[in-house]
C-alpha cells in the first residue's frame, strides 16, 4: 500500500464559507502553515449535501474560482478548491458541484442523509461511480465509516475496482478520532487498496493540527501489529 501523501499535505477539510466547516478559508490557511502543511485542499460538500442538510450558501465560489479573487496572503502553503461529492445512487450518479462549478481537486463520498437510492445497493452505486468518473475522482472519501448501510457495502469489491481504475482510497482520521470508523472494513479496505490518501477532514482547527498525526500513529501500530 502506498499512502500518497505521508508529507505535509492534506487534500480533505471544510470551511465555514462553504460548508459545516466551524473556520474560514483564511482561518484554516493560517493554522495550516502554522501546523506545518504544504498543500491543503479545501474540499467542502457538493450542493446536493448543503440541499439534504438546508446548510445556508454564504459566500459566492466564483471569489475562488481560477483566477478568482483570493489569493493565500498568508503563508507559503498550496491552497487548492476542491469539492467533497456525492454519490447519489446506485445507477452511479453523483453530485461534484458547489454552485454549479466542479473543484480542482474531486473526494468522492456517500453520505446517508444524500444518498438517494437503495441502500441494499451501494456497492452497485460505489462501484456504477468508479466506473463513469474515475478519471476525476482521486479519493473515495471515508468508505468505512460507520453506517447502517455498511453491511450492505463489498468494500474489498469497491477497494478492487478503484485499483484496477486508478482512484485512491482515504484513511479518514477525524472519523478514527471521533470512533466513526467500522474498523472490519477498514481492515478490509487497509490490507488490499493499493494507494491511499491520509487525510484529516477536519471541520474544526483542533482536527487540522491534531487528527492526521493520530492518524499516522494508528496506521504504524496497525502495520507493526500485522
Ligand atoms: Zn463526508
Ligand atoms: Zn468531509
């Protein structure tokens, strides 16, 4: 297994301009330099989350499309926009928009208040949105966390597929620290995807500067145990 990004980088956060993210853009690129990360994706939830969750829209997006008008005037650290999407059923559909506009950087996710479909079939709705958006989606987001619709989930069936396209698997930490992971398809997932992004989801600064170093912590005790 290869973890794409053991350095300082961290491609899954959320912001309050967008999202549920308890800090602003700016806030989380100060205390990111400040925690020691070279690159960020923000990463906040599609319309079809803010739609399912009634999260007011608070900011236009076009301020940080390319070429917009932010600018990190911070620090030195890499700000990329990106999108955490949906996948709203099992014909594959998915949501990857805020406002309308793609990110630069696309974590796909299934959350149970989104999803649309049955959840007897999320395999078939993981593995129908592999195969149609492969080429833009870099990281499955979060597929072990803990949901009724688990027992439903092949996750060595979804973790073969996106191998053989090419797409990521996350190591979710806010979901290992906050004990939302299902730590039997972790396993699952741990032992047979071959790349693996390590990211915080962080909704709160104690997560940014805290939750990736748990992480990390947890995946040498889980190998060294092996
Ligand atoms: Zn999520
Ligand atoms: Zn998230």
């Amino acid at each position: 297994m290869e973890i794409i990004n053991p350095d300082g980088r961290d491609y899954h956060m959320h912001s309050l301009n967008y999202s549920d993210g308890l800090n602003t853009i700016d806030e989380l690129v100060i205390f990111a330099g400040r925690f020691g990360l070279e690159e960020i994706a923000i990463t906040d939830h599609s319309d079809a989350a803010l739609k399912a969750s009634g999260l007011a829209m608070k900011t236009y997006r076009g301020i940080v499309q390319k070429e917009g008008r932010w600018q990190n005037i911070h620090n030195d650290v890499r700000v990329i926009f990106g999108v955490e999407g949906d996948i709203l059923n099992e014909n594959g559909d998915i949501c990857d928009t805020i406002q309308g506009k793609e990110g630069d950087f696309l974590v796909l996710s299934l959350h149970k208040e989104v999803y649309q479909g049955d959840f007897s079939r999320v395999t078939e709705a993981y593995c129908r949105a592999l195969e149609h958006f492969a080429a833009k989606i870099k990281v499955l987001g979060h597929p072990c966390i803990k949901a009724p619709y688990q027992q439903h989930l092949d996750i060595v069936a979804v973790t073969e597929l996106a191998n053989q396209l090419g797409v990521a698997m996350e190591f979710n930490c806010a979901n290992l620290v906050n004990e939302k992971t299902d730590k039997k398809q972790e396993d699952k997932m741990l032992t047979r995807a071959e790349r693996v992004y390590v990211n915080s989801d962080a909704h709160t600064l104690h997560e940014l500067k805290t939750a990736r170093a748990e992480g990390f912590a947890f995946l040498r005790e889980y190998w060294y145990q092996r």
